[in-house]
C-alpha cells in the first residue's frame, strides 16, 4: 500500500509503501545482529542517520556497546522492524515516516541475554539527515526490559 501521492514535482511530500518499508527494516534489523554477531562497527555505524553520526563518535560508542554485551553473540530469537508513527498534512501527504527495530532474545557463548532497540526515522521530507537511526537502546534479558539497561547510543535527535 502506498501513502498519498502527487503529480507535482515540487511537492515536500514522502510516498511511502509501508509494506516494503516494514521488509526493509526488517532487513536492516537482520544486518544489525549480523554486524554485532562479527563485531562490525562499520555496517552499524552505516544504520545511525547522519546528524547522529555528527554530533556522536559512533567508532567509540560502537565499541563500548560491544565491551558491554558480554560474550560474543551466537543466536538471535527475532530481529524485525516496522513504521511507527508519522506526520501527514492534507496537501503535502507524509512530511516523516517513524521506524523502529527490535533484536529480542540476543544470546551469547557467556550464556547471557539482550534485547536491542533502534529508533529512528524512515524518511523525513523537512531534513534527509534525520534519516536512519537516532537512538539505539540494549537491555538486558530476553525481552526489552528498561529496568535493565546495559547501554545506548543517541538521543532525542528525532
């Protein structure tokens, strides 16, 4: 299914399929745990929109997340992702698109669990440098636990 849509060229609108927006970052959540299974800080660093990729040393703050997760990971129960929420103005159509990414149930050879977290924008007509991830949350345990945070990357960049 696609959002609105616009013959004018000049229209600051998003056309949005949200069933292939939901695939791709399912896909992206997929590369993400690939990426934390080889330690891959580039393919991580690759996620994060890039006005978090000024205002962060991502090198840095990827490798701290990697120290935090004890063990290396092995196996991964569900890595899925979704459109969250959006903004629409009758004449413009979709100004932004929401996203977030789950990685539940991350195991690792210490016998130990986390659930990942990615929020972030899919799209954004008022700025392209807000797209992708601005705020990445892991907790500890099989599912999203707040009470158990390990470590996180971002902000409220959004």
């Amino acid at each position: 299914m696609n959002a609105w849509t616009s013959d004018e060229e000049d229209d600051d609108y998003i056309d949005v399929n949200f069933s292939r927006a939901d695939n791709e970052l399912t896909e992206q959540a997929n590369q993400v745990y690939e990426a934390l299974k080889e330690k891959d800080i580039e393919s991580i660093k690759k996620v994060f929109a890039p006005c978090i990729a000024e205002k962060y040393d991502l090198d840095k703050e990827i490798k701290k997340l990697f120290k935090k997760i004890e063990g290396n990971v092995i196996s991964i129960g569900e890595a899925r992702g979704w459109t969250t929420g959006y903004a629409h103005d009758a004449e413009k159509g979709y100004l932004y698109v929401d996203s977030e990414e789950k990685l539940k149930n991350i195991t690792t050879d210490e016998g130990k669990s986390y659930c990942m977290t990615l929020f972030g924008y899919y799209s954004n007509s008022q700025s392209k440098d807000k797209v992708g991830i601005s705020f990445l949350y892991v907790s500890e345990g099989k599912t999203e636990n707040v009470n158990h945070e390990v470590y996180e990357i971002g902000g409220s960049e959004q």
